[in-house]
C-alpha cells in the first residue's frame, strides 16, 4: 500500500512542478494548426477520391472518363 501511494504522491507531483502546461494562447494556435492541417488532408483525400473514381456511384472518376474515351 505504501508503493500505491508513493506512486501516486510522484504522478501529482510531476504533473504540477515537472510539466510545462501551453498558455492559453499557445493552445488556441496549436488548434488553429491541427485544423488547418486536418482541412488540407481531407481535402486531399476527396480530390484522390474524385480523380481516381473510387466512390460507388456512377462517376468513375476523371481517369474513368479517359479510360471510356480511350476504350
């Protein structure tokens, strides 16, 4: 029982001297970031999506379209 509460005597104590917390500025543009990235990505993805014609509809995707034109 003496471990457990050494242990979490040690977890407190790293978690309010040890660690550096971000201000809350510093927070708000980390989440600018992680949103801005994660609208890039997608986007990325929707414009593979589109161009390579993967969804199940009948759009089969610009390269399908050169492939029906071609064959």
């Amino acid at each position: 029982m003496v471990k457990i509460r050494t242990y979490i005597g040690e977890v407190v104590s790293e978690l309010f001297e040890k660690v550096s917390w971000p201000t809350w500025s510093e927070l708000q543009n980390s989440a600018y970031v992680v949103l801005v990235a994660s609208a890039i990505v997608s986007l990325l993805v929707w414009l593979m999506d589109f161009t390579f014609g993967i969804n199940a509809g009948p759009w089969k995707g610009i390269l399908g379209f050169i492939y029906q034109l071609i064959g």
